[in-house]
C-alpha cells in the first residue's frame, strides 16, 4: 500500500497578516513625487509605482536583470545612475515622511 502523504496549500495556511506601517500612507519628496505622484500612498503602492515606471521605461540591465539603470528623475531619488532592486527600498524610503 501506498504511503499517503498530506500537502498543505494556500488555503490551508492562516491568512498572512499585513503590517499595518506598510498600509500607512506616506508623502512623497518632490523628486519622487515626478515618479509617482505627490498625494500621499502607502510604501506598498510606491514600490509598486516604481517598478512600473522602470519596467514602462525598460530600465532593468537586460545583462542584469537585478539592476535598474536610473534616468534623470530615478537619479534625482537614487543619487547614482544605478541600483540593484535589493538597495531601491532603501533609496525610496529617504523620500517619504
């Protein structure tokens, strides 16, 4: 006889919790703000209008997929003409209060 095993899914796990000072909205700096706005968002939705911006204006390394090749506006916010996606956050938290 075949041994049965149980496999837990999704479903079966105890719904994630979301850290509410993730879900606080913030506002932008003004360097920011010509990114994704200058009404104030949760952190969650900027990185998520960030990464839209860069995917819209192809700015991963095609070579690197991990870094973003910053043009004027994400220099002004990054300070450099490159990050990897690791140390954006980082970068985008020094624009929000």
């Amino acid at each position: 006889m075949a041994k049965e095993t149980k496999t837990t899914t999704k479903t079966d796990a105890a719904p994630r919790k979301v850290n509410p000072a993730l879900m606080k909205p913030m506002t932008p700096s003004k360097e920011l703000g010509a990114v994704v706005g200058t009404k104030p968002i949760p952190r969650t939705e900027v990185v998520s209008k960030v990464w839209e911006y860069i995917k819209k204006n192809k700015l991963q390394n095609p070579a690197n997929g991990r870094e973003i090749l910053a043009d004027d506006k994400l220099q002004k916010v990054f300070g450099t003409d490159k990050v990897t996606m690791f140390e954006m956050n980082k970068h985008l938290s020094k624009h929000l209060s």
